[in-house]
C-alpha cells in the first residue's frame, strides 16, 4: 500500500473586493504559490487557498455609486481577480467568495454557536468608527486622533450591536504569541503583545445595522455579520466545515501557514485564534505577516514610468519577469520597494544576462562541437568543487523555503547560474575545441548543461514557463519532484537550442513607455504605502472606460464563415479557427476552447472585428477576432450573425 504524503495547507487573506488591482496585490499571491509549488513538489499532497471577501458597508456603497447590486458588483471584480490569478499562473486549489451560499450558512452557524456559549452577546457600541476599516475604536487606540491602522479619520459612531468576548481569550492568545513561533518575524510579535495585548482587550464588536449587504445574524435579522467573524473563518468554511462534506477540513486543518501583509497581522493573530479557541478549534501552526511594496518611496508616479497594473507588465515582460521580480526582490518578512526601472534591470541582469546568456551559450556550442550530443563524463577532480554546489543546491533551497525566505531561495539558484558562467569562462570551451581535446570539452559541456538541468528544476516553483523550455532544449520531460536535482543522473544529453527568455531591454525606452502607457490608461494610484495583500485597500473601483463613437466606428465588423477548426496545443482556452471573410481566408485564434468543441464551431457564422493589427498567440498569428458575450458561469458565447460572408455588421 502507497505511503500517504504529509499534508500542507496554505492561504493567502481573502482580498476585499474594493476595486483595482496592482502588483502590490500580487505578491502575497505569487509568493504563497511558489511555496505551494515548491511543496508539491517536495512530495508534500498540497492545498492552497485563496479567494475574495465581499461583503461589507464599502462594498454596498461603491455598488449603489456605481447603479449596480452589490451581487454584480463583487462578481465583476472576483471575476478581475481570478483572471489576474489565472494570467500569474497561480496553482491555488481553492477559490472562496464569502458571498458562497455554502460559506454564508456555515458563518451563520458557527455566530449562533458563539452566542449560545455565551461568547456572542448583544451591548451597545459607543466610540469611533473608521469606515475604510469597517473597524471600531476607542479614543486611546486612535494615533494622533486618526485610526492606528490606516491612518485616516475616524467619526463617532453609535450604534447596537454583538460583540465577541475577546477580552475573555486575552491571556491565551498572549501565551499563543510568546511562548511559541505561532507568529512571524519575531518583531510582529512584540508590536502584538506591547500595542494592543498589554494595553487591554477589549470585546469586539461583530454585528452592524447601518446596512444589510452581509450575511444576516440567524435569530435578529436587522444584524449583519461583518468583517472579521464572516471573513476570518473562510480558511475553514473553505474545506467544508460547518457543511455537510467536511472531508477536506478533516484532511488539511489545521492550516500550516496563513500569509498576509502586516497590517493585518492584529486581526489574524489576535482575533483569529481567539474565535478558534472559542469554538474549540485546533489552531493554525504558523502566521506570516511579510512586509509592504513601497512605491518608489512614494506615491505611485506616471511621471516615474510607475506602471503597476499587472496585465500591462505580463503583456510587455511575460509573467515570469513580474514573478521573478517580487520573489527576489522583497525580503518576506520587510518592506520592499517597487519602480519600473528596477524591475527592467533585474530583467536585463538576471533573466537575460545571467540566466538567459547561460542557456543560449551553453545550448549553441553544444550543438555547434557535438551536434547537441553530449554524453557523461568521468570523475574530474578539477570539476569537484562546481560538482559541490550543484549537489548542495536542492537542500539550500529547501531550508530557505522552510523559513520561509523565497528571496534568499533565489539567491542560492542563482549564486549557481553565476557559477556556470564562471566555469565557462574558466574552462573556454573554445580553446578546448581548438586544441582538439574532445574528451575535456565534452566534460565541461556535460557539467554545465547538469548544472542548467538542476537550477531549471529548482526554478520550477518560482517561474512558470522558461524553465520548462529549458527541459525542452534539454530533450528532457519537466520534472514533477526533485528527485533528480543532483549531477551526473543523466547519462547523456540530445540538446536543441530553444528561444532566450527575453532580449536584453533598453531600459530608457522602456520606461518612456510605460510612461505613455500609464498616460493612455490613465493611471490614478492612490495607495501611498500599500500593503500586498491588503484586505482593507481603499482604492477606487474601476470605471468604465469610456470611447467615442469616432473610436466605436474604427472597428470593422464583418460577417464570416468558420470552414476549419482545431483545437491549440498546449492551451486549453484557445482554438484555432480558419475562417472566410468574404474576400479571403484568415487565422483568427480565439479563448473559446472551454466553450466549444471545433466541431460544434466549423460551418458557423461568426462576427469578425476584420480590422484588428494581428498578434502572435502561442506560437500562432491570429488575424482578427470573433465577438461573445459572456453567460452566468463565466464562459464565452459566440455572436452568430445573419447574412453572407463579408457583409457589413452595424
């Protein structure tokens, strides 16, 4: 019988569903699926959770600005999310919305539970109130008379409510905090315990009757269920508790590290296990409350080039370039900081130079000295210590990824990446070809592409895609473990030289324009010091862009026949469509493929913008594109016009 895998469970917060989304949105996300990844593939049976928290009086009111219901306004933006998600290659394996009707019924039933332990009851609440928080003070936690955690004013509020008894858990949750590594870094600990522990708990109040965008307390509907007490318990709800199938919260629970960014550590180390503790509930093993993207220092800038939308930088530098840069330019558990021209340079330096020249050299004079046919070598003391670093390599890694310190993790793949473009240098295969001796230059060849195949595997976790085509050019399958991330378990390469990651940048050109991009898109950021994860980002939701009907008129939309249909390899969104447009035969590739079979497409009549520049997707040069609508599950409709081939849409 199979030995089982050890399990691990891992979250990000839910982020609130406020409005735009930037990299600062991206880091918790990318970094908690490096170490998803790197977990699996570690031999551990991996759950990671992420998701959206959707209620709230923000959430009611930016819905009611906008002439939507607050349902269809957090379904635009949890769809925003996901597609974010999707395009960072995030592995999650679950996504919650607190708005599930599984997760809605378990939060009513875990309230009326606490409130019949007598840790719920009904008082009066009298103080002040941020509402960009949705979190209640008294006047002696306010900072300079603004709220401790935003900074931003705060009004006096009263109003009934129900409180949990938080004051009842103090002492535990201090023992929690103090007497193991419950929480980290250490220096969260000691804000925990000295700003808000050691000066008093008090109870919490969890219910609000301002609004009813919320889940309704069960036995006084005028109450909604707000914030932390519908938001929290989602790392639970998630796997099935309080439901009927509760298989995987009996599998993964308890979680093995909750990460955020530090601003609200208060609630997650303070609030969490206390509620936890209430309903006698293991606890998490392990909070980690890393650091914020700062912005320059400052206030995101066009006039500094300061383009954070994620789509924008994914579309420009590829994902891997945006991943590579938060994971190893933010130390996990400080603050970091964010410009666009220090995310070209560790493009240009890491990606293309160190990485990227690595392959390519190494790749073409295999090829061009052995026609890529490189077999293992004998034992060479000369190679001992290059050999060394690249058998130390795997558990390097691991013992940064424990911490965690994914920063630092990346440092010791490439303290090896600069080693073999040393052990080029210092060993010349060129000479070596030169001189005729064949036996020495197939060792250095061999050591070298071990070297790339190792640091390729090691890369798996932290980027997604040019590591695989580093496999590719190796002639190797992509490694689902690291098992053999070690020298000389190869016996021989057949290499193929494959495309470079990225071509070295001109970084002055590039940050003109992002620059321009920022100016078309009109950028405005209004996060000064932005948390990564922020679950309480104040920033605008988006607006509708909105064109002229001089811009509606530049499009040409045509009628056109579907004669032929397959399916893109490697993408499971995409298909591949011929279609006739009434005066010749085109390549469209469109995201459908989750929608449509090709032959449920082929004979169809489509609507075709005709006009569109043409653009390589996968390998494949699409030449216009076909318009949908989108139905109540998320997926494509094809719009089938009336008509011939070539006729005129208006």
């Amino acid at each position: 019988m199979a030995k089982s895998k050890p399990t691990f469970y891992i979250t990000t917060p839910i982020y609130y569903a406020s409005g735009a989304l930037h990299i600062g949105h991206c880091y918790t996300t990318v970094a908690c699926d490096a170490i998803a990844r790197f977990k699996r593939m570690d031999g551990y049976d991996v759950y990671y959770l992420t998701g959206t928290d959707e209620h709230g009086q923000k959430v009611q009111k930016a819905a009611e600005e906008r002439g939507l219901s607050p349902q269809a306004f957090v379904d635009g933006l949890a769809e925003r999310i996901q597609k974010l998600w999707e395009r960072m290659d995030i592995s999650n394996d679950g996504f919650i919305r607190t708005t599930d009707k599984a997760h809605e019924k378990a939060i009513a039933d875990i309230f009326t539970k606490l409130y019949e332990k007598g840790d719920i009851y009904k008082s009066e609440y009298s103080g002040k109130y941020c509402e960009p928080c949705e979190s209640f003070w008294t006047a002696s936690q306010l900072v300079n008379g603004k709220c401790p955690d935003c900074g931003r004013e705060v009004r006096d509020s009263k109003e009934e409510c129900y409180f949990f008894r938080l004051s009842k858990y103090a002492d535990r949750v201090r023992k929690l905090l103090t007497e193991t590594d419950f929480l980290q870094p250490d220096s969260r600990v000691k804000e925990m315990v000295n700003n808000f522990i050691d000066k008093g708990l008090n109870d919490l109040a969890v219910t609000r009757t301002s609004f009813d965008w919320g889940i309704k307390v069960p036995f006084d509907e005028k109450h909604v269920i707000y914030v932390w007490i519908d938001a929290l318990p989602n790392y639970i709800t998630a796997l099935g508790y309080g439901a009927g199938d509760d298989a995987k919260y009996k599998k993964y629970w308890p979680c093995d590290m909750h990460v955020m960014a530090k601003e609200i550590v208060r609630f997650h180390s303070i609030v969490w296990p206390a509620i936890l503790m209430a309903l006698e509930i293991p606890l998490p093993k392990r909070l980690y409350g890393h650091g914020w993207i700062m912005f320059g220092g400052d206030k995101m800038s066009k006039s500094k080039g300061n383009v954070v939308d994620p789509f924008v930088l994914t579309d420009r530098y590829g994902v891997d370039a945006l991943r590579y840069y938060l994971l190893s330019s933010m130390p996990f558990g400080d603050d970091s900081n964010y410009t666009s021209e220090l995310l070209l340079s560790s493009i240009n330096v890491n990606l293309v130079n160190d990485l990227g020249n690595l392959v390519r050299r190494t790749f073409a004079m295999s090829k061009q000295y052995f026609g890529g046919a490189v077999k293992k070598p004998a034992a060479d003391d000369r190679d001992a210590a290059y050999i060394k670093a690249i058998d130390a390599l795997a558990a390097a890694v691991r013992a940064d990824m424990d911490k965690p310190e994914i920063n630092r993790a990346l440092e010791k793949i490439f303290g090896v990446i600069d080693l073999s473009n040393k052990y080029i240098d210092e060993n010349k295969p060129w000479e070596l070809k030169k001189t005729g001796d064949d036996i020495r230059l197939n060792a250095v060849m061999y050591n070298l592409l071990d070297g790339i195949r190792v640091c390729a595997n090691m890369l798996l976790p932290f980027l997604t895609k040019y590591p695989r085509r580093i496999f590719d050019g190796l002639g190797l399958p992509v490694p689902t473990d690291f098992a053999q991330a070690k020298h000389g378990v190869i016996e021989g390469y057949s290499t193929t030289e494959i495309e470079p990651i990225l071509n070295r940048l001109d970084i002055k050109k590039e940050l003109a324009e992002l620059e321009k991009i920022a100016e078309q898109a009109e950028v405005k950021p209004t996060a000064e010091n932005s948390g990564a994860d922020s679950a309480q980002n104040t920033q605008a939701a988006e607006e509708p862009q909105l064109i002229s009907i001089d811009d509606f008129f530049k499009s040409e939309l045509v009628v056109a026949e579907v004669e032929a249909c397959e399916k893109v390899e490697k993408a499971k969104k995409l298909l591949k469509l011929t279609v006739f447009d009434g005066t010749r035969r085109r390549t469209v590739v469109s995201g459908i493929a989750l929608a449509y079979k090709p032959e449920e497409v082929t004979g169809k009549k489509v609507a075709l913008v005709a006009n569109l520049k043409p653009a390589k997707l996968c390998g494949i040069v699409s030449e216009g594109m076909l318009l949908c609508s989108v139905g109540e599950d998320g997926l494509p409709r094809l719009v089938h016009p009336d008509g011939k081939a070539g006729d005129k849409i208006c």
